[in-house]
C-alpha cells in the first residue's frame, strides 16, 4: 500500500502499490466535472480519487461511489473518511451491471444524478501487467462491457445531467456510438501528450435530455515540447489551483 498526493497536497489517497493506480486520468475526470454540478455518481471508483478531486473544488457536492471490488470499495471509503469528506460521499460495493432492481434496492436512484463520471478499464501496456484476477478486472473490459457502462450512466443522470468519460483514444468509436444513441451534446476533448502527437486520451461528454448536436473540441497537449514538464493548464490542473474548463 502507499499513501500518494494529489492536488499538490490538497488530497492523500491510499492505494495498492501494484496492479491499477488512480493517476493523471482520475485528476483530469474529477477536473472535468462542471462547476455547478451538486449531486455526482462515480462509476467503477476504484479507490476514490476522481470524486475527491471534484469534491474537493466543488464544497457543494456530495457524491456516490460505486465499486464492484470489495477490497477497493473499502480502501474509497477509507480516502473518503481520510480526507474529511464523510458527511459528503458515500461507497456502494456493487456490480455497475447489476440488474436494475439491484441497484435501485442498493439505493442507486435512477434519473438522479446530475453528473455521471467513469474511468472505464482499459489496458496500458505503460504500465506493466496485472499482478491479480482481481487487479485484471480494472485493466481489461470488452467491447460490449463498454456500451454497458454508458448505459448505465444514462440511467442514472438526471434529465439535463451531464455523462463524462475519460479513456484511451482507440476507444472513440465505441464510445461515440454508445454516446450519441443516449444523449445530446456530446463533445470530445482529446488529449494529446505533446503537440503534433496522436491523442492518447480522450474526454467525451454528453447530456441527458439535450437536442444540441455534436461537438469535436479543439486538441490538448497535455506535455511541453521537450522535457517530462506539463503545460501550463494542466500543470495547474495536476497542482490543484484550476480546473479543467471544456
């Protein structure tokens, strides 16, 4: 276990050494949330960081997490208490595709949400291979898990309630499809390392109930052109003094 800090120090979160660790992308995702937003459901939360990242700018905000891995579940409710947000979150240990009646009997209320939030698993050859089964399970998902997940998300967001996902860029498609069959507004942020490389990453947002059409935003680069340094906007983002505006 180590105990690693996010937001320049604003946040300490508790994870496993090896297997799945929260990092750049559970900031970007808690960033993303807009500012208004009071009520957030956090998909798949592992141990908690992208919903902290948000609650932590957002003092209006409660949240609920969901997570299948009991040994996750615990270790989110352990940052969460740890980081003196209680009485603003709480962790629901439990399968995002359970049938509906038992989430619903779990307390996950449909249409209540107004910000859905997901960080869906992929595989990062970066970042080495899965020690575990269970560890595997947050790195690896099919295809069809993928459209799972949005549909889920739309279940649960309020009418007018946004849906944000962060993931890898070859990913795009699917969640393009899964998006715009289930909202409207859907936008695209990609992020790109460095300027002039391929996006790795991509945000997509999408809104429940809005006629709006689609919106490819403008790329990111996330690095300065030489060195291992950020730029500027996202240094802060990573630093905890801004959010992540799109």
């Amino acid at each position: 276990m180590t105990r690693d800090a996010f937001l320049g120090g604003r946040l300490t979160v508790s994870q496993p050494e090896k297997g799945f660790r929260a990092g750049l992308d559970s900031v970007l995702l808690g960033a993303a949330v807009r500012g208004n937003t009071h009520s957030l459901l956090d998909l798949g939360a592992g141990v908690g960081t992208a919903s902290l990242v948000a609650m932590a700018d957002l003092p209006q905000l409660h949240a609920t997490l969901l997570e299948a891995d009991p040994a996750m579940a615990a270790l989110a409710s352990l940052n969460i208490h740890g980081n003196g947000m209680a009485e603003r979150a709480r962790v629901l240990t439990l399968d995002l595709t359970a049938p509906g009646r038992l989430r619903a009997a779990a307390g996950l209320a449909a249409d209540h949400f107004s910000t859905v939030i997901a960080n869906p698993p992929f595989f990062d050859p970066t970042r080495g291979s899965a020690p575990t089964r269970a560890r595997a399970g947050a790195r690896h998902m099919d295809d069809a898990a993928l459209d799972t997940w949005v549909k889920t998300a739309a279940t649960h967001a309020a009418p007018g309630g946004e849906v944000i996902f962060i993931h890898v860029a070859e990913a795009l498609p699917l969640l393009l499809v899964a998006f715009t069959q289930r909202f409207g507004a859907v936008s695209v942020l990609p992020l790109l390392p460095r300027e002039g490389e391929a996006a790795s990453r991509v945000l997509i947002r999408g809104i429940k109930g809005s006629r709006a059409p689609f919106a490819l935003l403008a790329a990111r680069a996330m690095h300065e052109a030489e060195g291992r340094g950020f730029r500027p906007a996202f240094d802060a983002i990573f630093r905890g003094t801004s959010r992540l505006i799109w």
